[in-house]
C-alpha cells in the first residue's frame, strides 16, 4: 500500500512543472536576480513563494587555450598523481603496517600511468579538439515570479530596497503633488459676496432733534 504524500512528492521530482504567478522583475543575468531574492529574503518576504526563471537558454563554450604536449603531460599527471595518493592512503588506513614509502610509490606510479593516458589521448584526438574549453548553460533573462498575490508587496520592497512602506496615521492627509507644467492651472476659490452697506439714516425733519448717538 502506498502514501499518497509520497508519492506525490516523487511526482513533483519526476515531473516538473513551470511555476506559475507574477513577473515582479527581470534581469539580464543570474546574480542580479539572487540578489534581488535576498532583498524579499531580508524583508521577511515568504520566499517560499518565489521562483527565478530563466528564458532563451543557451550553450555556450569558453575557449580557455590552445593544447600542448606539455600541457597535456602536466594535466595527467597531476590528475593520476590524486589518483596515486588516494589509493596509497586507503592502504595506510586499511593496513597500519604499510610505510609512508608506498605512498610515495603510489603517487609516482599514479603520476606516470596519468602522464602517459593523457599523452596517448591527445596524440589520438589531436586533429580533432585541439584546444581546451569549459561549456555552460546560461539564459537570456531571468524573472522573478511571485504569487499573484503577493505582487504588489514584492514590487514595492525591490523598489525601496527592501523598506517597507509605514501606514499612514489616522488623520493624516498625504501633501499636494506638485503640478505639472502641462496640467490647467486651477480654478481661483469663490469669492464671498460683498457685506450689505447699512442703511442710510433719514434726514431729521425740520424742527426736530438729531437722535442722539448710541453711548
């Protein structure tokens, strides 16, 4: 009887799938990438939730120099040498009474059996690989996927550095975004209405006293 979790895990490892989310950001090349995850990473960001990947892979093969009899002999025997030594340690562990003279046999005979393959293959692929060269696969561009929920969120740490933005407190209003040169200058406050003038007061008539003024 098998366990579903399992096996379903053993389906993920055989059967991979593209995550799927949203394109926060892309770059040009890996290391700009890893360090934009350690920014989220740093920011207590669920990095859990967040895959780089890479689009338009590419072979590409460095030509690090030209082979050499020379050079062939050095490189086998150095690599035969590793040999050597490797199998006269495991005769010092497996037999303490072996002397440390062994060991040296070992690596000389390493050196020259490694010396001596290196030579003969060269001298067979000579005409066809001359040169030695090292062969990656690298990427045009690399995204950095997020769930869909959490875009906005990781937007806004790559953009502060990793920040995060503090909420504004209760009753604060943000200040006035200056103006554009193209946008229409606003519109002048209404003016309030003139006071009413107070009425004149009537002539006296002829005869009688002027009110006397308020005290």
């Amino acid at each position: 009887m098998s366990t579903p979790g399992l096996n379903n895990q053993r389906n993920r490892i055989l059967f991979p799938t593209l995550p799927r989310g949203e394109v926060v950001a892309t770059f040009e090349s890996y290391p700009e990438a890893q360090q934009a995850v350690d920014v989220l990473a740093r920011a207590d960001f669920p990095v859990d939730k967040v895959s780089i990947v890479g689009s338009d892979l590419k072979s590409v093969e460095r030509v690090t120099g030209k082979l050499t009899w020379g050079r062939v002999a050095l490189a086998g025997a150095a690599s035969g040498a590793w040999l050597g030594i490797f199998f006269g340690l495991l005769l010092i562990i497996f037999s303490p009474s072996v002397s440390l003279a062994f060991v040296l046999a070992a690596l000389l005979l390493g050196a020259g059996f490694g010396m001596l393959w290196g030579i003969v293959s060269y001298a067979i692929n000579r005409r066809r690989r001359d040169f030695t060269s090292i062969q990656q696969v690298i990427a045009t561009s690399y995204s950095v996927l997020v769930d869909s929920d959490l875009g906005n969120r990781a937007r806004n740490l790559l953009a502060s550095g990793g920040a995060e933005e503090p909420a504004p407190a209760p009753g604060w209003t943000p200040p006035a975004q200056p103006q554009h040169p193209s946008d229409p200058p606003p519109a002048p406050p209404a003016s309030a209405p003139p006071a009413a003038a107070p009425p004149a007061a009537a002539p006296p008539a002829e005869g009688e006293r002027p009110p006397a003024p308020p005290a």
